[in-house]
C-alpha cells in the first residue's frame, strides 16, 4: 500500500486538530432544514409502518381455506365488505369470506392472505382464486421498514430530501441542527484593494474576499468579511486576535510572506498554534494552518485566486466540516 502525499498528510493532521461538532445545535423546522447537518440522532417515536398493512389492492381471505386451490379445484369466497386506507377497523370476516381492500388498508392479525386483484375473479359478491396463498401474504407487519427507538439518521447527516422525507413519516416536526460556523475571511497585502476600486498601476483587486464568502457559504458557513490587511504585523495580530472572539474560524488569503519574513506562520504561532508550515504543492507554501489559543480553525491560502480557492476547498471546507461534526470524507485535490 503506497504512503499517502505530503497533501494528505496535511489535511489528516489539521483536520484532526479541529474540534469535532464545536458549534452550538439549534431546533429548526423541516421545510428550514434542507442542507443542515444534524447535531444529534434522530430515533423513531414509533414504528413503521405503526399497523399491519395491504402492499397490494385485492382481496383478504384465510389463508388456510385457499390450501389446494388450482384451476381445477377453485376455491371461492363470499365478498362480505371493505377496508379502504383510511379506515381504523377491519370488518369482521369467517373462513370462506373475504374483504376487498387497497394498498395501504389495515390488516387484521391471524393467518390471512391478499389475494391481489388479478389472481382473484370476481363474480358479484364472490370471488374464485385457483392457487394457494400462504398466511400474511402480501402484508406489511408492524416496524418492518423501521422499528421503534431505531435511528432514522444520524448526527453528522447532511439533510437531503431523502432524510427529511423520512423524519416527517414519523411525524416528527423539528430537528436539532448544528449552527453554521461564523468565519471571518480577510484579503491581506498593500497592494490589495477593493475589488470594486477603480483600476491603477501596482494594484490588484481584492476579488479573494467575495469568491471565498461564496465558498464558505457553499461549505455551510456564514462568511464575515473582516477587510483588507495592510502589511503591518501587530495590527495584523491584533485583527485577527479580534475576529477569533466573534468567529468559530478564520480564513486570510495571502500574505505568506513579506520582507522575507514568514509573516503569517509567525502570526498562528503569535495567536496560537502552527499545525501546518506549507504543503509541497503548486501553490506551495502559502497552505499554512493551526488553531487559536481557544482552538478555532485558521485557514491561511494563497493570494492567487485559484490557488486560494483550492485551499479553501481542501482545508477550509474539511475544517467547516469538523466544527458542524458532519460525516464526510476529506476533499480530494482538483485536478492540475
């Protein structure tokens, strides 16, 4: 089995680092919690389905008085009622009588069968069946789809429709979510400006900060544009220092370094822990992560936007995924 890349090694140490479910859980509704990760199990109040019930529209008779039927010894029973969806008892019946039903309909207990429509003729009040039906044939049993007190989806799901389709069959009508991770994203340079500035000489256009929000957003985070950091290492400490008492992690885009200086491995370890010092990749060394000193994520990518955002992606989304305790596997590269 071959070693895993410098890349991954990276990103299993860091994202090791990262608290698992740091943010706090909040109850929302269903039709608010499409894409949310659930903080805690969801389990089944009750059983599904909560009754025995027909998987087919036909006809119950006991299954004993159909033993030995063929075409050429039918055997035939009196229609004495019905039992559609919807209805809370089922009619009383005796051997040699049936009662139609649909897909859906109570069932009573005890060896009885559906005969389904089309193996069951008709005539009047009588039906003819010409084969054998063994008991509890075509009939859904209390909690075979899913037993009471059952996990209908773990903490850690990423809610789909599939999930909130199965929640609201239980009736249950809220769910306890992780709250999305607040990240503050900063641009850092002094020749970075406001992406909407007009054009000059010696400028680039801060277009990192939107691009990332975006990003971060799409991770499940609620982006904070925490500005444009001029290159001026203890204002730069004292910024971030006062972004990470709002935030649950913090994202700054160049400013890997300046003057020669590591300026920004001195600013995690200023502020907190170095867990990565760069990553032998194409973008090289300004892939540097750690943690505060209250252990929230900082996620430092390069100032080139497409290297930035494929940092972000393999760092910064497997970080929001650890804070939201969701169950994913680590990003992979993008392809060169």
């Amino acid at each position: 089995m071959s070693e895993p890349s410098p890349l991954v090694v990276a990103q299993q140490k860091f994202a090791a680092a990262v608290p698992l479910r740091a943010t706090a859980a909040e109850q929302v509704g269903l039709a608010d919690a499409l894409g949310r990760t659930l903080a805690a199990d969801v389990t089944a109040p009750e059983a599904a389905p909560p009754y025995p019930r027909a998987i087919a529209e036909g006809f119950v008779v006991h299954a004993a008085s159909t033993q030995g039927a063929s075409e050429e010894s039918p055997r035939s029973f009196k229609v004495v009622g019905a039992c559609m969806p919807g209805d809370d008892t089922f009619p009383a019946m005796q051997p040699g009588e049936a009662v139609e039903v649909a897909c859906g309909s109570l069932m009573p207990d005890g060896p009885v069968s559906v005969a389904r429509m089309w193996e069951a003729k008709r005539d009047g009040n009588t039906i003819t069946v010409v084969r054998p039906f063994p008991p509890r044939f075509f009939i859904e049993e209390i909690g075979c789809d899913m037993a009471q007190g059952a996990t209908v989806a773990a903490a850690g799901t990423v809610l789909g429709p599939d999930e909130i389709g199965v929640i609201a069959a239980q009736g249950i009508g809220k769910v306890a979510v992780a709250k999305a991770p607040t990240v503050t994203l900063f641009a850092s340079g002094d020749e970075v400006v406001p992406f909407t500035d007009a054009m000059r000489p010696g400028i680039i256009r801060d277009s990192n900060t939107p691009m990332l929000a975006a990003a971060i957003a799409q991770a499940g985070g609620v982006p904070v544009a925490g500005g444009i950091m001029k290159d001026d290492f203890k204002k730069c400490v004292e910024a971030v220092n006062a972004a990470l008492q709002t935030s649950d992690m913090v994202v700054i885009a160049g400013g890997t370094a300046v003057g020669g200086r590591d300026f920004v491995s001195d600013l995690l370890r200023e502020v907190g822990t170095l867990l990565v010092d760069g990553v032998p990749m194409k973008s090289g060394r300004p892939l540097i992560m750690g943690l505060s000193g209250n252990n929230k994520p900082i996620v430092c990518v390069a100032g080139h936007p497409p290297e930035a955002l494929r940092g972000f992606r393999l760092f910064g989304q497997a970080a929001i995924d650890r804070l939201l305790g969701r169950d994913r596997p680590l990003p992979e590269d993008m392809p060169q």
